[in-house]
C-alpha cells in the first residue's frame, strides 16, 4: 500500500471514530481475527487487514515501519529475505497481523533474553476512541521523549486506541535453533530449574507436562560454535539423559507458543508447586514458560477465579475515559488468563 | 476547594511526620534547587524527607487535598532539570526508602524501595552471581526511582536494554494518593502496559514506591577492547560494522579527541593515545567461546576500518583501568571549564560521523568547547560543553547551540532524549518530535492521572509555568557532583 493510500485509510478511521452521537459503533479494531472472537452483537468490527504494507525495512539500522494491518508471515518473510527476524525472535508461522500481535500483547518465551515483546516495539502510531492522533517512539533504539505509549498500548487490545503503524526492531537471523531436554517425573522440576537457573540463561524455557512426566526443554540459538558449546554446557548442568536436539525451522513458532488450553499466570516458584500438583492427575497436561511467568493447562485451577483478574488498572481506567469519552471503542474487559489459544 | 494552602499542608503534615523531617529553612531548602544540570533553578516551598510508604501516601494525600503541587525527589543527579521545584512546589525526597526489601535468585529479581542507590542493588546481587544491568556514569549516587521516572541508560544497556526493560512491577502513588499496582512479578501484564507507561514518565504521574527489577547472571566472562582511531567517522563506521557482523556486545562507547586529552590529564587516566581523534571501547561478555568470537568480529571490524592501536583487557584491574576513562569523562571534562552542559540526542547509527561533524561547526559557530562522548551501538549522543555559568552571554550561546543541535538530531531521523529525558531542559523543543494534536493527546493522559497538575508541574510539555533562572548552580551542587566523580 502507498503512503498516499495509508493515509487516505488512516483519514477514513479517524472520521469513523471522530463522527460524534452516529448511529455507529462501539467498534472493535480487528486483525484477521485468529486470536479473537468475533464482536457479540452491537460492536462493530472495526476490520484492518486492508492498511498493509512494510513501508520500510532498513538492515543496517535493523528496524522496519510496517502498516498495522500487514500479517506477521508476511513481515517476517520479508525481513528473512535480508536475513533478518523480528525480535524477539518471532518465526515465520506466527499468523495474524503485527497489529494484532501487538494489541494483543502476547508474551514471548524469549523475554529474559531477548526483551518481552513491547521492548521490540520502538515507535507506534495510531487513534485514540475520539479519533485523536497517537504517536510514541520512533525508528531509533533509545527514546525517551514524551510519555511511552509504545509500551503503554502493547497489549490494549482495542480498547485504548486503533493501532496504525508500528517500529518495530529486527535482527540477525539465527541460522539454526537447538534445544537441550530432559525428561523427568513432575516432582523433579523443580531441581532441573534450580539446576538451570545456576547456568548462563537459554533463549527460552518451556516444560511440556503429560501423564505425569515432564520434559524440560531450554531453547538456544544454533549456528555458531558457541551455540553447541553452551548446548554442552547446559547439557552438563541439567545432568545425566539430557539430550541435544535440533529444532526445525517450521517448529520454531510452535515451540514459542502455548497450545490450546486454559491460560495460567504464576511465579517459577508457583509454576514448580502447580506442575507438581498437576503431575498427580492422570489427565494433567500442561505447557509452560516458567521464566515469563505464563502457561496453558488442561485443568481450571482449584484455586483465585481468574475471571476476576481485570483488564488494565486504575490507570487504564482513567485513560480510556479521558480519550474516548463516547466510548467509541468497544472495551471488551474481558479476562485475560482463560483465553483459548489457538 | 479552597486552592492552594502551603500553611494548611505543613498542620496536616506536621501530625505525621517529625519536625526534622520537615525543611522550611530557607537555607536548608536552596540545597535542593537545581539537579545535575545546573542551568535551572528553583527553590522548593519545603522539604519533606520520607521514610516509608504510608509517608508518602500521606504526604501526597495532604498535597493533593490542599493542591500544593511537589516533586519526587533522588539523588538529583538529573540531566534535564526534572526534580527541579517550580512555582515553589514541595519536594518529596525519597532518599530515605532505600531497603532492598527481597532478593529472589531463583525468580532472578529483585524487590526494593526507590531510594536504593544503582550501585548498592548491583552489589547485593553479585552475592547470588546476579546483577542489575542497566549502569549509568551515576550509578554511584542516582536511586532506582529516579532511574526509573527517567528511564536511564548506560553503556551496558546496548546489549541488555534500557531500565524498562528490567523493571517487572511497580507499586505507584498517583497524583490523588491513590495507591496502585502495576505489571507483575514475571514482567507480564494484563492488558495495557501501566507498568511501561508509569518508566520514563518524569515524575509526573506520581511517585514509585517499591519495585520489583530483574536481575540477570552475571557472565562467565569479559572482554573489554580500547581501538583508537584517526578520525571520528572511522570509529563509528567500526561500530557499524560490528553489528552488522552479527555479534553482540554488551557496551560500544566513543570518546573524541577532546574528551581523550580531558580523561588523559585528570584522575580518571586511562592510558587512552592523545593522538588518536576517537577512541571506541567495546565490551564483550558470555562463556569463552562467545568472547573468543566476539573478539575475532571486533578485531576484523577495526582493522577493516584502519584503527591505529587495539587493546584487550581479561583481567578487573586493566578492565577497570580502560572504563575509568568512560565512566569518569564527565568529571573529567571539569577541568575544561567550570561547566559542562550534557546534551542528550539520539541519531540512527548510520548518521552519527555526519551529525558530529554538524555539532562541530554549531560549536564553532557560538564559539564554544564542544566535545562528544557516546553511546555509539544506539546512536545515543552526549555532546558536551564546557561553559562558565555564571557569565549569561555565554549562557545564552550554550542554550542556543543545544536547540541547534537537538534540531539537528530530530532532522537526522533521530530524537530530543536518550536517556536523560525532557524535565524543564527540552520541554519546548516536544514540537520538533510532535504536531500539537499528538502533544495534546499525551497532555490529556497526563490529566486524566493528575487533574489538578500537582505532581511534577512545568515538565515534559511545553508552555508550563517556570520560575526559572538560567546560569545560576544551587550551593549543594558542587558537593554531589563530588559524590559520583569521587
Ligand atoms: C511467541 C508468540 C507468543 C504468542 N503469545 C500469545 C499470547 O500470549 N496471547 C495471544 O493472544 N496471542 C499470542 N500469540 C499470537 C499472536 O497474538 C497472534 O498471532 C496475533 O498476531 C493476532 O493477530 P490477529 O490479526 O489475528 O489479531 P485479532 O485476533 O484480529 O485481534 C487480536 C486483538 O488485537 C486487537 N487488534 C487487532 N488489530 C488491532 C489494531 N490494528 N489496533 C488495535 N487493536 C487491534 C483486537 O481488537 C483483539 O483484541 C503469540 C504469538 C507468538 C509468535
Ligand atoms: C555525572 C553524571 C553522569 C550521568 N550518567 C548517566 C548515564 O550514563 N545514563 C543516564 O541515563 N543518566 C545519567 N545521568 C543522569 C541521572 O543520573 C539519571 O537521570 C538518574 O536516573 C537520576 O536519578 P536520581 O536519583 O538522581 O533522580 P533525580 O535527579 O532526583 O530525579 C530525576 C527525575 O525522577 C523523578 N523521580 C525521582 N524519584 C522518583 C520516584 N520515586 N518516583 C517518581 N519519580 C521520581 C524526579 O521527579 C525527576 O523528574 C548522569 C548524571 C550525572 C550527574
């Protein structure tokens, strides 16, 4: 898409939004829908997927400018056509748009390396609910000038702003992934962590839990020979029956994200006592990313009604108010942790 | 309401607090007007030192209710006069809250109160093998709250991000005395990210009261690297070229020739070669594999761009010996003249050789010293004059060639702040970087948080009310300057 037709498209919404006490809306600014359930009657869907394009991709500076709208394959194709990947580190296989992606906020596994995915994310533009112009950050990696609505709107979900068009940082392409496993009984997880936790951090955690075992899997970045010998070394550390095993390209995005199934929040400590807990039920199944604190299970926890858990806080509140008083933007405070993915 | 009532909030506050902890002391209270930037300055109405959390909530409660508008206070080692009273607000100094409540290694975080200086978290965590990344040149004396409220950098934040990027949850006092939390133990958040929102925001959506920052192991090894180049735009083209090599350093700093012979002839002696026009150091870091290929891509890169020498250091003392030039620069340059304006501007890296040599000629242009010492691996510039404050003609030229050189970065693709922020220093520079209707959207989050504008008035946006007097330097701040060179 040109820059004359975004802009033509971004004038569109803005008048949508800004068309005061109209026999429209709320709206719900949507991507191609793969994460969201369609708008219950009333709210409009507020479609995005035409606003598309990379608009620039600069691989010296390692950062490109795309369209909300663009799908996230096709930005990540581009970007490993020069040999690049969208941090942290989001493969080919994602689906939805980088909008989407965004306003979802989706963590990644990668976080304690690599930077959650709102540390990518180095400008955004966009439109509060009354049609109010938003921009935040830019093309450049530090940036402290005004308020970080980049991070602020990572994760809003609709409900705070239509998002346009986003910064968003890159980098070299790994160019091969290994993971380190073990397999264990669930009561043993919590000494596999401790032993990991003692050694330099991989590039993401995951612990599959079936039928009372689990796997312990620590991804690392392939490649060069300082990949294989951290591959060793963690090897070592986890103990005897781990094992080094290549990861695909096409199971990249699958490895990085949860399956289906009940979205939990806890502490690796909290993470350790549950896949325990878990481990003693026959039909317990459970994916999880200790170190960023999220995971899927095939169980509701005994325990906290997750429902209860709000979307945003007081401050959220207040803004939302100030910039979309009509309420324009549909807000759909709906819980976060039982989202079904997938 | 009745409007402002200084005398009705010192009554309220001088039921909860000790009448120690209450600076009205004209005297007492000059010492905290100005911060490291020394171009602005205002004295507070009073300060009041806090000790705790329901202090704190009590005292923006009490200011809320009696509309004195305040100002959280660090150390005030602030580059862009943002803990700098205006119109007589009150200082909240949180100096006093400074426990590291918790130190979890294997959730690898931290839980602390605000007035935690940098340096005392990072060494508490190296007992677990742990640290705290980001480290600015104060670390010595600024607090996690300022740190916070500005968003800081340091050299080391090239490879492991800024202070947003380690700080997991935050308990927050809004402007109202509401108490709130925001993100997570993990970092997570549901829904939008109050958490990223409330770092970087100056103190103006109120004060942090705990933290809870990431810690991350401390590497098995490090490699720090001194290439001294013949001309500026070679350095920077090395930088480039290391980053495109695929390797990932934890530091990329440049030093001009300026700062090179200010360094060489101060305490902070280096051994850096005065004949060089930039020297960049670099630090590498990660098991012994990773620093021996970090070590074969930074030495291609500097040979590739004909550096003149090219050191390594293994070992603490000569790793310290090469970061005492860097860390102590500003000090340094002390020597040059009794002031030293520290702009902050950021570039992409490819334009950064091309904007100094435009810095230069603006220096040359006002007829000022202008050297440069920079975060190279971000485009992040610290062009530095050295001035004598207290002569307002050459003031006035130091404020001019800062616009002129802001100007210049926002042009090159670039922005007004790194790191140090906007504070009072470069609040009417926003519409460089805003139209009004972008501006007016930020203002309106502003008022939504803070609708009687009590926290942190006159900052970050353009037009606020300053009784601001430029060229002058409060007496205490010649003292703390000390305190984080020394
Ligand atoms: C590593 C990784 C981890 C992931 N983790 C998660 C996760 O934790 N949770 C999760 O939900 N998904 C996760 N995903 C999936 C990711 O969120 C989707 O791929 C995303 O791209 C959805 O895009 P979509 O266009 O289908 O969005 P949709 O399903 O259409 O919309 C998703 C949400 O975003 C809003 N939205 C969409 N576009 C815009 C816009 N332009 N402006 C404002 N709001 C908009 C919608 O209102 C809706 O609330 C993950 C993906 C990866 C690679
Ligand atoms: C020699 C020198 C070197 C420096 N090097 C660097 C560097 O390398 N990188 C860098 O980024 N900066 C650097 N700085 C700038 C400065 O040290 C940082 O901005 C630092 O974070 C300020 O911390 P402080 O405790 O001194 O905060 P203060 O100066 O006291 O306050 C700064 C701002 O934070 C607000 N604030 C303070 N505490 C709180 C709180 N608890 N809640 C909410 N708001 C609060 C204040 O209102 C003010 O707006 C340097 C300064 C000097 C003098």
């Amino acid at each position: 898409m040109s820059v004359e037709t975004a802009t033509k498209s971004i004038a569109l919404i803005k008048r949508v939004l800004s068309q005061s006490g109209g026999p429209t809306g709320p709206f719900m600014p949507a991507g191609l829908g793969t994460r969201s359930a369609p708008p219950p009657p009333g709210v409009e869907p507020l479609t995005l997927t035409a606003l598309s394009g990379v608009e620039d991709l600069d691989r010296d500076e390692l950062v490109l400018t795309a369209l909300a709208g663009t799908p996230v394959d096709r930005v990540a194709q581009e970007a490993a056509a020069v040999g690049l990947v969208l941090c942290p580190l989001i493969p080919l296989g994602t689906g939805g748009t980088l909008g989407g992606l965004y306003a979802s906020g989706s963590e990644s596994p990668c976080a304690p390396v690599e930077g959650h995915l709102r540390d990518a994310v180095l400008g955004v533009e966009g439109l509060t609910g009354s049609g109010a112009p938003i921009k935040s950050g830019g093309r450049v990696v530090k940036n402290v000038t005004g308020y970080d609505l980049t991070r602020f709107l990572c994760g809003s979900r609709g409900a705070l702003a239509v998002i346009t068009r986003l910064h968003w940082r890159l980098r070299l392409l790994p160019t091969d992934s290994i993971e380190v496993v073990i397999d264990c009984p669930a009561t043993d997880v919590g000494a596999r962590l401790r032993a990991l936790r003692a050694l330099p951090d991989p590039t993401a955690v995951r612990i599959d839990l079936n039928a009372g075992r689990t796997r312990v899997r620590a991804l690392i970045e392939g490649g060069r020979p300082s990949a294989s010998a951290r591959a060793e070394q963690l090897k070592r550390g986890l103990g005897p029956g781990a094992e080094i095993l290549s990861v695909p390209d096409e199971q990249l995005a699958p490895w990085l994200a949860p399956p289906a199934g009940t979205r939990e929040h806890a502490s690796v400590r909290g993470w350790i006592e549950r896949i325990e807990e878990l481990g003693t039920q026959s039909d317990g199944v459970a994916t999880v990313f200790p170190y960023i604190g999220v995971g899927t299970t095939s169980a509701p926890p005994a325990s906290a009604p997750l429902d209860a858990i709000p979307f945003g806080g007081e401050i959220t509140r207040r803004v939302r108010s100030a910039w979309d008083p009509e309420g324009r933007l549909w807000d759909p405070h709906r819980p976060v942790p039982r989202e079904v993915l997938s | 309401m009745p409007g402002r009532s200084d005398a009705a909030l010192f009554k309220t506050l001088a039921r909860i607090l000790p009448r120690t902890r209450i600076i009205t002391d004209s005297g007492e209270r000059s010492l905290y007007d100005t911060d490291g930037l020394a171009l602005y300055r205002g004295v507070p109405g009073a300060v009041l030192l806090l000790e705790n959390a329901e202090e704190v909530i009590a005292a923006v409660r009490a200011c809320h209710h009696h509309e004195v508008p305040f100002v959280p206070r660090g150390a005030g080692t602030g580059l862009s006069g943002g803990a700098v009273p205006l119109d007589e607000a009150w200082i909240l100094d949180v100096t006093g809250m400074d426990r590291i409540i918790e130190i979890d290694p294997l959730e690898s975080l931290a839980r602390i109160e605000p007035g935690v200086v940098n340096l005392d978290l990072d060494r508490a965590a190296s007992d677990y093998g742990l640290r705290y990344a980001p480290d600015p040149s104060s670390q010595r004396a600024c607090t996690l709250g300022g740190n916070i409220a500005e968003n800081s950098g340091g050299p080391h934040c090239f490879r492991h991000g800024m202070t947003t990027r380690h700080i997991l949850a935050l308990e927050v006092v809004l402007p109202d005395g509401t108490l709130t939390s925001l993100g997570s133990r993990s970092g997570a958040t549901a829904g939008p990210d109050e958490r990223g929102l409330f770092v970087g925001s100056e103190g103006t959506l109120g004060i942090a009261i705990e933290a809870t920052v990431a810690l991350i192991r401390r590497p098995e090894q490090v490699r720090t690297f001194l290439a001294s180049f013949s001309s500026l735009a070679a350095s920077c083209r090395a930088v480039s070229r290391i980053i495109a090599s695929g390797a990932r350093p934890a530091a990329l700093e440049i030093l001009d020739r300026l700062t090179i012979a200010a360094v060489e002839a101060s305490v902070f002696r280096a051994g850096y070669p005065t004949d060089a026009e930039a020297v960049l150091l670099v630090e590498g870091e990660g098991s012994p594999a990773e620093i021996e290929e970090e070590t074969a891509h930074v030495r291609a890169a500097c040979s590739a761009e004909g550096a003149l020498t090219f050191e390594e250091a293994d070992d603490l003392e000569a790793r310290t010996r090469l970061w005492r030039g860097r860390k102590g620069a500003f000090g340094a340059m002390g020597r040059v003249a009794r002031d030293l304006y520290v702009l902050d501007g950021v570039v992409p890296r490819r334009a950064l050789a091309d904007v100094i040599e435009k810095i230069a000629a603006i220096g040359k242009k006002y007829e000022l010293i202008l050297s440069n010492v920079f975060h190279a691996g971000d485009g992040n510039l610290h062009p530095n004059i050295s001035f004598d404050a207290r002569d307002p003609e050459q003031t006035t030229r130091v404020l001019a060639a800062g616009a002129e050189i802001l100007e210049l970065c926002v042009a090159a693709g670039g922005t007004l702040s790194g790191e140090h922020g906007i504070g009072i220093e470069k609040r009417d520079h926003m519409g460089l970087v805003f139209t009004e209707l972008e501006l007016e959207t930020q203002t309106r989050l502003r008022d939504a948080i803070d609708p009687r504008g009590l926290s942190n008035p006159g900052k970050v946006f353009p037009g606020g009310r300053s009784c601001v007097e430029a060229g002058h330097r409060g007496p205490g701040h010649a003292a703390r300057v000390e305190r984080i060179i020394g």
